[in-house]
C-alpha cells in the first residue's frame, strides 16, 4: 500500500493523470501559508510599528465597520473582553477558508496562490486605510503576501514531488514534513520575535522612568464617610487595575514619553506643540472625578472614580488665543481614533477639565492612556476622555466628524444621572429580617441630592446618602428593609440637584445613554 501525500486514479489511457495531494495533506498547506503570511507580518510589524500588522489593521478595519448596535451589545456582552473575542472569531475563520483553499488546490496550487494573494491585498488595504500609519507601514502587509504565497508554492510543489510515480524523481514524505515543520517553527519565530521587537520599543520601562508625580494642588483627601465600601458597594476612589476599560484599540498603543508630542492647533492665535516634559515641569493639579461611558446600560459596571493628575486643559487653550467662533475641541489618539468636546466645557474652569499624565498617584497606566489622555468631568467619555492623545485641533461642529459622531452617536453627551443597587446581588439569597440595600449613584457636574429605594409595592423611601466630595463624582447610598422569607425585588431612583429625577423609561445606550431604574431580585430565607 503507497504512503504517498497524494492520491492517484488508473489512468483511463496511456497518460499518467495529475497527482492529487490527499484532502488532510492539502488543507493543511493552505493552513500554514496562512500562518506563514501572518508571522512575516507581524515580524515586519515590529520594525515599523506593531498596527501595522495585517491581523490587527484588519481587526480595527472591522470594528470601523462594525454597526453601532452590534458594536455596542459586543461591549455589553464581552467586556474588556470584546476585542479578544474578535480576534479569536477572525483567526477561526481564517483558518477554514485557508484550509478550504488548500483542498481546492489538491491537483493545482492557483486556487489556493489565489486566496493567499487575497487574504495579503485586504491586509495590504488595511493597513493603506489606517489614519495613524504612514508608507513605512505598507511593508508589513507585503512581506505578510510574499510569505504566504511562497510558502504555499513551495509546500505545494514539494507535495507534489512526493506524489511522483517514480520515488526517484520526488522527495520523500520526510522532505514534505520537515518543510512543513519549518514553516511552523519558523513562524513561531517570526510571530515572537514580531512581538519582541515591538516590546523594545514598549511604553513600561519609559513610564517606569517618569517616577513620581507631585502635584502643586493635591485633590481634597476624601472623607471617611464618603466610602460606604464596608456597606456593600465599590471603594470610593477605584483601583487602577478595577477602572474600567472601553475603546477601539485593538492593541494597546505603547508610547513612549521622549517620542510624545501633543500639537495644540486650528482656530487658535498661535499654533502650539508640547513635549511631555513641558507638561510635567508645570504646576500639576490633581482632581478627583467619576468617569462614565456611554455603552453603560442601566445597572452597568462602566463607571469608575479616580484621582487624576494633569494640568488644566483651560490653560493650554488660553496659551493658544481661541478664537470667536470656535465650538469643537477635535483631539485625535496616535491610533488615529478621534473625539470631538466642546469648546465651552474645555475651557470652563468650574468643570476643571484636564490634560491628565497621571492617575491615582502613578504615572497614568498605559491602558488608559500613557503617556497623556484628556478628562473633560460630566461628559460621556467617547467626548471627553481621548487617551493616547496627540493632537488638539480647536475648530467648529460642522468642519470635523469625530469617530462615534459619525456612527450615529449624540453630540450632546452630557452624563445622565443614574443610580445602580451593588448589594444585594441578583438572584442572591440572603438570610431573612433586616436586609441592607447599597450602591452608588451619580450625576457628574450636577451633584446627587437624593436616592429613593422600593421594595415589592412598598413606599419610596429615601437612603443613607455618603458625603459629598465634589460635584464631579458619585454618590455612595445605603437603606435597609424588613424582608419576609421568600422572592423580593428592590428598585432605585436618583433625584440630582437640579430636582431632576431618573425616569422610568427604558432606554438603549444609543446614541446619548441609556435611561431607566435599576433593579433586582432576591431571595430571602
């Protein structure tokens, strides 16, 4: 019986017909292209810059054209997690339609040189259409096509050779395996050291390098009756590693501080660019804020408080000379995603909005930001909060479209006021009698006047309110009930200083926040 990687027919005549690569054979030559195409890339990437390789500039071109709903129930449903969840669908389905080109090319290599060829032009336009990459960039999606298609060219042939009649004419399954075993290797090489050579380059040993940060103006210590932590809700100020984390950057932008300039231009009296020094030899402020996102639905985790560190945002403006007539403060991340703020809320020294470097007594995590984001308090973040920043252009609504505005989200984005029930958990049992009832709530450069709490079909009544620290972060709350064994629901509602108090009525994050009351579900017993 033939060992043979190719299946052959009795020729019906006197010729001998084409060799044909077993199905198991040919797709996984279509699968190690692939694998090829993408390690080559991603090497290359770590020279030029690591968003230039194919599989992320395709993973962000995805996200580009992602519908805002689906963009949005991702985010929901995934987390933090969302982006790894991408990724992972995208790799999967790659792989079958590599595999798949390899069994369409069991007799000739051109359906599969077609594919590969395919799979590098998305990757080549990918990376073409990203905003913060330049042609440098363009060689990580050729070297990712010329690998993939010779690697498929050559594994094809070799195949092929061993599928010869005459065992002296082809090479012996061996040569095709230790090929395949080097293309496989090799990519792992190729892939790590993609990955090394961007680390090189990484943002961790220059924030390590900014030391601690000391503000002129230290934030006002927050009061012990400000945390109701030990009551069931979070802590006051949220840990660095708790704050929570929703953007489009599908890798992390690594920055380092002697590479970083922000450009402050546009509608100005005099175009301005800073170093990251300039900005931290200046009197630093620090400011404790409660920041929101808009894909927070009722009862959501996207709500975090911190104390930041950074130099008012008004000041720059000022060094600039707005001029009359500006509306829109348009910044733009070295990623290229773009928000827009407006003029008035940046300027406004009662906001106290930020160019922020720090967070919580550290340079600012690379996360969320490092080396400089903006903070604008009391606005959702995707036009506030732009991290990685880079460029400030001050111009007016109708010249710029910022990123989300042009997806069909709200340019009025002031925070809502909601509040959100922490303790009890849903669907949680607890022990019958007095059962406490905690959260938070929050309505950002307005300030919680109250917080009301139902059980069942009982009365409203009012909570235990934690002290105010300032109009820019949220409120902690606790009550307790009498709570029969049995099924119970609890229900919350804010009421802000302005007397305006949370509706009822349910609505989706798009495109300005959701709306509604909290609730949940307990047993007692």
């Amino acid at each position: 019986m033939s060992t043979s990687t190719a299946e052959q027919a009795s020729p019906a005549s006197g010729e001998a017909p084409e060799p044909r690569l077993r199905r198991r054979v040919a797709a996984l030559l279509g699968v190690l292209a692939l694998a090829a195409a993408l390690a080559a890339g991603h090497l290359v990437a770590g020279l030029v810059g690591i968003n230039a390789s194919p599989y992320l500039a395709v993973g962000n071109g995805a996200i580009d054209l992602t519908p805002v709903e689906l963009k949005d129930f991702a985010v929901r449903t995934f987390g933090t997690y969302d982006k790894l969840v991408l990724l992972a669908g995208m790799a999967v389905v790659m792989v079958v339609v590599a595999a798949v080109a390899g069994l369409l090319s069991r007799r000739t290599p051109w359906p599969g040189l077609v594919v590969v060829t395919g799979f590098g032009l998305v990757g080549l336009f990918a990376v073409y259409e990203r905003p913060d990459l330049d042609t440098p960039a363009l060689l990580a999606p050729l070297a990712s096509l010329v690998a993939g298609v010779a690697v498929f060219a050559l594994l094809h042939r070799l195949a092929r050779r061993d599928a010869a009649p005459d065992p002296a004419e082809g090479s012996s399954r061996r040569t095709v395996l230790l090929a395949g075993a080097g293309v496989v290797v090799g990519a792992g090489v190729a892939g790590l050291g993609g990955q090394l050579l961007a680390g090189s380059r990484d943002a961790a040993s220059s924030r390590e390098a900014v030391g601690r940060l000391v503000p002129a103006r230290t934030a006002p210590m927050i009061p012990a009756d400000a945390d109701f932590a030990k009551l069931g809700t979070p802590t006051f100020v949220t840990r660095n590693a708790d704050f929570y984390r929703v953007d489009t950057a599908l890798s992390i932008p690594q920055v380092r501080t002697e590479d970083w300039s922000l450009r402050l231009h546009g509608m100005v009296d005099r175009e301005v660019r800073y170093g990251y020094g300039d900005i931290r030899n200046r009197p630093l402020v620090e400011r404790t804020i409660t920041m929101t996102c808009v894909s927070n639905e009722v009862g959501g985790t996207y709500v975090s408080t911190a104390n930041f560190l950074g130099v008012d945002l008004a000041d720059l403006l000022e060094e600039a000379g707005v001029r009359p007539g500006a509306e829109q403060l348009f910044s733009s991340s070295v990623d290229g995603w773009t928000s827009g703020s407006p003029v008035a809320a940046a300027m406004d020294r009662g906001r106290g909005a930020m160019l922020a470097i720090g967070m919580n007594g550290e340079p600012l995590p690379i996360e969320h930001g490092f080396p400089a984001r903006l903070v604008i308090p009391g606005l959702y973040g995707y036009v506030s909060a732009t991290k990685w920043v880079t460029d400030l252009e001050v111009t007016t609504w109708q010249a710029r479209q910022a990123y989300w505005l042009k997806r069909g989200w709200s340019r009025e984005a002031s925070i809502k006021t909601e509040s959100r029930i922490d303790t009890p958990k849903g669907f949680e049992t607890v022990p019958g009698g007095k059962v406490r009832v905690a959260g938070i709530a929050w309505a950002q450069h307005t300030g919680i006047d109250r917080v009301e709490v139902r059980m069942d079909d009982g009365p409203w009544r009012e909570a235990m309110l934690s002290r105010q620290v300032n109009l820019e972060t949220w409120r902690m709350w606790w009550i307790e009930f009498d709570a029969a064994p049995g099924g119970h629901q609890v229900v919350c509602r804010a009421t802000d200083r302005s007397g305006y108090t949370q509706t009822d009525m349910r609505a989706g994050t798009v495109p300005d926040g959701a709306t509604g009351w909290h609730s949940i579900n307990f047993t007692a017993q």
